[in-house]
C-alpha cells in the first residue's frame, strides 16, 4: 500500500486531490494559501480535508519508520524469516506490528527465559502439541536435572513458557482486545483515608462508579482519570474473565490429551492474569483516553475559534477598567489603535467608596481623551463597577460592555507583555488587554496561551502536544481568515499570518518601527530574511490600508493582480471603481481571465471579493446587560429567569454568565427540548441566552440552569 491508497482508506477523496495537496506541501505551502488560493489544483478542497491529508501523510510516515526499526531491530537479532518479513511491510495497523514485534523486543529475564534456560521448552512443545497420549506427568520425568528437581518444577517451568506464546499469539491478542472493546466495564472506588478531604468531594460520584468503557462520555473519563491521579480514587478495568477463558480455551486446546488439555489451561489462566489482562486493561484505557482527548481538544478548538472570531468594536477610542474593592479600580484610556493614553486607580467601592471623586475622574478622562466606549472586566466587582459607571450623567451616550478577562493576568505578567509596556505594572497591562479585547479580541488574545483563556475542558489533562498543533492550527486558521493590517499588527499577531512565524514577524515589526508604515505589500519583501516564498505565502492576508494600490487591502493575491488589470483595462475603468461595483462586477467573464496558475475558481474568488471588499466575517459587538437586580449569589431564586452570556461549552452542557462571580451549568439534557448530542449544535461562545434557575446548591456554590427557548 502506498501513501495514496493509505490517504484514501481514511477519507474519500480522489486520488488527482490528494497528490495535489501532497506536493503543494512539499513545496512548503501553508494550509490556508491552499485552500485559498490553489482551489483549482487540489479541487475547491477545504482547510479541514487539507488537514486531513496532512495528517494522514504524517501518520503514513511514523508507520513506514516504525517498521523500519521493527525490521531492523529483528534483523540484528538473526531471526527475520521472509514471512515475517512479509507480515510486517504489509501492515499499516501499528498495534498489529507492535504485536508481531513483541516476541523479540528486548526486557528483562522472564520466568519463560528462564525455563527455557533449564531445559523446558521440549516440554512446553509436547504439551502444545497436545499429542501425547499417555499421563503428561510420565512425559516431564524425562525432564528432571540438576536444575529441575521435581515433575511439578518442569510442568510449571513448561507452564510458564507456554503462557509467553499464549500472550504472544496475535490472534488471541486481537481478538481479546475485540472483546474488551465491547464489554470492559470502567469502575472507580474512592481510597478510604482520602475520603474525608475537602479536594475530595468534587469527585464524590466517583467513590464507587461503574459503566461500560465504550459508553463513558469523554468528560467522565477524564475526570476519573485526573481524580485518580490526584490520589483520591483507584480505578480499574474490569470484565468478565470467565468468558474470556472460555474463549482462550475454545483457541488453544484441541480434541486429544485430558493431561496435556489440563496444562495449556493453567497456562492460559496464568497468561491471562499475569501477562494479557494487565497490557490489554492498559491498552484499552489508553485507546479511550486518546478518544476521549480528542474530543476534548475538538470541544476546546472549537470554543477557541468563537472566541477569536468574537465580534470586535474596531478602531475606537476606549476607556478600560480592571474592577477591585480594597485595591480599587485600574483605569486606562486606548486610542483607535489601542495604544495607551492614560492610566491611574479610582476607588469608588468599599472600604474606601470614594465615589464621588472617581465618578468626576471618569468623567474628566472621557472628555479629554475623547472616549467612544467603555470597557470593563467581569472579575471581582464587576457588575458593581458597571452599575456605578451608569449611574455618571456624561455629556453623550457612551457604550458600556463587560468583556471576559480570563487570561489577562497571564498576559500581564508576560514577557510579550513587559516588552510592550516596559515602564508599567501588571495592573495597567492587565486594564490594557480588557479595553483591547473589545476593539479587536483576535488581536488580544493571539498573546496569551489559548489554555489559559478558560474555554477548554480538561486540557491540562489531555495529550498536551496534540494540544498544542490543534490550537496553534486554530489560531492561524482565524487569523487567515481575518486578514491583518500589516501597520498595526502586533509581533505575536503577525506570527499567525500565513508563511511568517515568530522571527519574521519580529523582522516585520523592527522594519516597520525603523521605516514607518509600509505603504503597498512589494514593500514588504524589503523586510530582513522574508524572501518570495513567504511573500507568496503570506501577501493576500495582509492587509494595507489607505495605500498606494487598492487591491492591497483586498485578499486579492498579488499573483492576480496583472488579471485585474486586464479586467479594468477591458471595462475602460480604474482599479477603484471596479471595487464593489455590482453592475461592472457582473459584465466579467470569469473563463475569459484563466490562466495556467489561476483557474475559473480562482478568478470568481477574486469577482466575489470585489463585491465585498476585505469583508469580516466577524459581525459587530453588542451591547448586553445582564438583570440589574442580581447581584450576589444570595439574590437567586429557583425558577427566576435571567439573560446570561456562554461563557464555556463543553461535552456535558455550557457554562453561563449570568452576572455573579459563579457561573451557572446548563446541562446538555437541558440545552433544548429533546436529545441533544453535541451542545455547540444549539449554542455558540459569547452567545446571549435567556436562562432558567432549576435548582441552586448553596452550600457547594453550584447553580443548575435550564435554556429558556424562545
């Protein structure tokens, strides 16, 4: 099998398809320049299908170099038949080749060994061959030396060496994994001296938990794992051995020999307890720990693009406050672009409640810096700071949100942080990134490691490198998608775009410091180390406003430009007028401009971007409020219905925001009338919902909500 027929085992897509996206590959093409600007060679195929082959080829890889060292490893140790031989380069199932690899991986001294060192496996063949008419036990006399002192010492010896072959049986192996696959039951038990522990108690319907393996959703999985881990439940894989022996026996014993029958039973309970039921037991936890990571990291993908693609404010003027009580309120003023203007602390909450003073600070900071929108975070006094930011009479209307801070004080204390504001403290930088996440969250949060923004479920638990490419590729999937403008872009936003990276990012940032804004994208192959790969790469996401050619902020590729020409040329008009010029847009005939790289996807790409020119997907903020009379978790009240914002989305339901320091759960069973299996079917991040209070746990802080359908 080659990489093509492996590629197309897993996903249905042509052949023509998947040699095109190889080799755009292998010519160091980022994923989203492939799917947006190479859709006639790879067949209109999406960045998820791309992905897809990426991965698929990747995986092809690791298997072939396995079984290179598998091969060679066996080859070394003079035991590589041309059988085997065979076996090994026909699979591509990596269990299959670990379990063909097994008999001659390198351990220690087993009691197998050692009974083959004194003489036994004669014995142990007899017994296996089940040919031996007479009393077995006759048969192992002749097996007695200075080593082997008894008839019992050589059938145990013969015993432990058949249980080997018996847990190096392929077939066995398979098709107990078959049988564990489809009836091991997970059971946890809580470990009695930990029982009683505060840290305990979040996991106390594990204590004594069972359900089967194939059935258990991902977050519970992973919650037993962690609870295990953390010392406060043993958990176990358990299953019912006596079908499991049945099938063992029915495998291994033929119609001849009671005695010899008798043995290779032994053998085969001691090879199941000793050997099979602990790797398999580990194998098929594992297998649902990688599943269950998966889903995990899709659920955490998932809420990490809602996020990014939150809808911005844009360029406004900003005023950002980071709320507190005893430390007071962190106050900063942003210009359009979001650099700082201004800061200094208000205390206009308790002990202190200088109300006054600090409403005729806001209002004075508003007036000088000419402040379009304020922003506050939703951490401690947070609906306190907003009720006393309405309550100011300023002289025009003033938008008030609340934004998420969640991750901000990581982004304070960052070095990205420090570099950008080398001469002030944590508490600025913190107030800084909640009034920048209003203007333009995507630009914000590319600063700060996406596990620290709080929508994930379980990702300190799960495969942290798989993580790691599944968040780092969801970032530059939105950023692409976005588009930056190349004169405002921060380092770490740019290191996103398509074929730039953190050092030309950096190179980009350190150009544009020394030379002023760039002024058209041929400009930006000046920059240091950016050569025409990553100019070809990187171009049409970048955006240049107000510069000399039109099209440079378009996601017109500038390999296009020349059929754009062509296109106005043969209109009699410019450039400019050709832009979102419906009746002009539509006297083109896209088979007319085709060319050997750009084809008649490619060109209506171009048309449809002309209609709508740099188009955001994102749509604008709006302003939410939540109910102005809940204020504390004493305010609840069972069956109270109240407007929330969600807040996080996992397997088992969302969170939401309903206006206190705790969120509420709504519950996947209560996410809308009838079954629901996947939450982010009915709910978005950041979605405004109307919900209902169903149940509220005083003493543990938890409060259980219903979806209010409209």
């Amino acid at each position: 099998m080659d990489k093509i027929q492996f590629i197309q085992q897993n996903i249905s897509i042509q052949e023509k398809q998947i040699n095109a996206v190889l080799q755009l590959l292998s010519e160091d093409c980022t994923i989203p320049f492939i799917a947006r600007y190479r859709k006639d060679k790879t067949g209109n195929l999406g960045e998820v299908e791309i992905e897809q082959i990426q991965k698929l080829s990747k995986n092809f890889d690791e298997i072939q170099k396995r079984k290179e060292s598998v091969l060679k490893s066996i080859e070394e140790q003079e035991k590589l038949t041309p059988e085997l031989r065979a076996k090994i380069e026909q699979s591509f199932d990596l269990q299959e080749i670990e379990d063909l690899y097994l008999p001659f991986k390198k351990r220690r001294k087993t009691k197998a060994d050692a009974a083959k060192e004194k003489g036994l496996e004669p014995l142990a063949k007899i017994i296996m061959a089940q040919k031996n008419s007479g009393d077995i036990e006759q048969t192992a006399q002749n097996y007695l030396n200075k080593e082997v002192a008894s008839v019992e010492e050589a059938l145990q010896g013969a015993r432990d060496i058949i249980a080997e072959w018996i847990n190096e049986n392929i077939f066995i192996r398979k098709n107990l994994r078959r049988i564990f696959q489809r009836k091991a039951v997970i059971s946890s038990k809580v470990v009695k001296t930990k029982k009683e522990e505060e840290e305990a108690q979040k996991y106390a319907q594990y204590f004594d938990w069972s359900e089967p393996l194939n059935k258990i959703p991902s977050h519970r999985l992973l919650a037993m794992l962690r609870a295990e881990k953390e010392g406060f439940i043993k958990v176990s894989i358990d299953i019912d051995k006596e079908e499991i022996l049945a099938f063992m026996e029915g495998s291994l014993l033929k119609t001849a020999s009671p005695s010899c029958a008798e043995q290779i039973i032994l053998a085969a309970q001691d090879a199941y307890k000793r050997l099979l039921e602990p790797s398999i037991s580990n194998e098929i936890l594992q297998e649902a720990k990688i599943k269950a990571d998966e889903k995990a990291i899709s659920i955490f993908s998932e809420n990490l693009t809602q996020l990014l693609l939150a809808p911005p404010l844009g360029e406004k003027r900003i005023l950002a406050i980071d709320p507190g009580y005893r430390t007071g309120c962190k106050v900063v003023c942003l210009d359009e672009k979001g650099d700082l203007l201004h800061n200094e602390t208000i205390y206009p909450h308790a002990p202190q409640k200088e109300t006054a003073t600090a409403m005729k600070k806001i209002r004075s900071m508003v007036e000088a810096y000419h402040i379009e929108a304020i922003s506050i975070g939703n951490g401690t006094a947070s609906r306190e700071t907003e009720f006393f930011i309405k309550k100011i009479a300023f002289d025009r209307p003033l938008q008030v949100f609340v934004v998420s801070e969640a991750g901000a004080s990581v982004y304070s204390a960052s070095k990205i942080a420090r570099d950008e504001f080398p001469d002030y403290d944590i508490t600025v930088r913190g107030a800084v990134s909640i009034g920048r996440r209003l203007s333009d969250p995507l630009a914000e949060l590319v600063k700060i490691d996406p596990k620290s923004i709080g929508v994930g479920q379980y990702q300190h638990d799960v495969d942290q490198t798989l993580l790691k490419e599944e968040l780092d590729s969801t970032v530059v999937k939105c950023v692409n998608s976005v588009g930056i403008n190349i004169n405002t872009a921060s380092k770490s936003l740019l290191s996103y775009v398509s074929g730039i990276g953190e050092k030309l990012a950096e190179n980009i940032v350190a150009y544009r410091t020394e030379n002023g804004a760039f002024v058209d994208r041929n400009q930006i192959k000046k920059v240091p180390r950016l050569g025409e790969k990553a100019f070809q790469q990187a171009a049409a996401f970048i955006r240049i406003k107000d510069g000399k050619n039109p099209l440079d902020n378009s996601s017109v590729h500038p390999e296009a430009y020349k059929i754009v020409e062509k296109m106005v040329k043969d209109l009699g008009i410019k450039t400019i007028d050709l832009i979102a010029n419906e009746e002009k847009i539509k006297q083109i005939v896209p088979e007319k401009y085709t060319t050997e790289d750009i084809g008649i996807l490619g060109i209506k790409d171009i048309l449809k971007e002309f209609l709508k020119p740099g188009l955001d997907p994102r749509k604008t903020s709006k302003v939410f409020e939540f109910d102005p009379n809940i204020k504390t978790f004493e305010d609840l009240k069972t069956g109270m219905i109240l407007p929330g914002i969600v807040s996080n989305i996992t397997a088992f339901g969302c969170f939401v925001d309903i206006g206190i320091k705790e969120n509420g759960l709504v519950h996947i069973s209560q996410l809308k009338d009838g079954f629901v299996s996947d939450p982010s079917e009915v709910v978005k991040l950041h979605q405004q919902v109307k919900v209902k209070i169903i149940e509220i746990d005083t003493e543990r802080k938890r409060i259980a909500l219903s979806m209010v359908i409209n």
